[in-house]
C-alpha cells in the first residue's frame, strides 16, 4: 500500500514539475510553398516551462519532444555556419539561407500526446 501510495505521489510531482508532462510537435516548415531545409524552430511555453529547440531537417520537417502543453511562442531561426568565412576586400558576406524569414503565426496551442503543426515562414517585416 505504502509502495502504491509512493509512486502515486512521485508521478503528481513529476506532473507538476513538468518531467514527462510535454508532448511531441512535429511537421513540415515551408516559405512560399517550398521547404525549408535547414534552420531551427523553438517552442516557449507561455508563463512556466522549459523551452525546446527542434533542428529542421534536410526534407523540410522537425519534430521537438517534452514541449509544454498549452500555449507556446513558436520562433525560427536560420542554420549559421560552423565555417568561419574569409572575405575579400569590398566583399560583403552571404547571408544565412532562409535568413530574413519569421513564422507567419507566433503563437501555437500544444495538446497533450502527438501534434502535428505545421509552420509557414514568412519575410520579417
């Protein structure tokens, strides 16, 4: 009974804490109705909670585990390169691709289990 009682109390702290509590979000990121190939998308739950960072992928998808459920600020940023870059006399550096881009909605609502969100990236303004 005690051993019962234990574990019933560990996962209500776990639970609140948010151990185990987030969900998975994944989807395809697009601008212009093409894919966005490299870059990353991060969730920030709205009041407490931790943020995730999620890596886009070569086909144009992503997938962050343990996001906190309910609202989340959603923001990408585009891949930098681990290369430093050497230039020129009077040259100006390429920028990052998919540079200049934000997410067309700023806010997404997380369920708890598997969610499927999509993201469009639009140009900042």
């Amino acid at each position: 009974m005690k051993s019962a009682l234990f574990t019933g109390f560990l996962a209500m702290i776990l639970a609140s804490t948010g151990c185990g509590g987030g969900a998975t979000v994944s989807g395809n990121v697009t601008t212009k109705g093409e894919k966005v190939t490299s870059g990353n998308v991060t969730f920030s739950p709205v009041g407490k909670g931790n943020t995730v960072t999620a890596t886009i992928s070569a086909d144009g998808t992503y997938s962050a585990r343990d996001v906190g459920l309910g609202k989340n600020n959603v923001v990408f940023a585009p891949a930098s390169s681990a290369e430093p870059v050497v230039l020129k006399p009077g040259e100006t550096a390429k920028p990052a691709p998919f540079s200049g881009l934000q997410t067309k909605v700023s806010e997404v609502d997380v369920k708890s289990g598997e969610n499927k969100i999509d993201i469009e990236l639009v140009p900042k303004k």
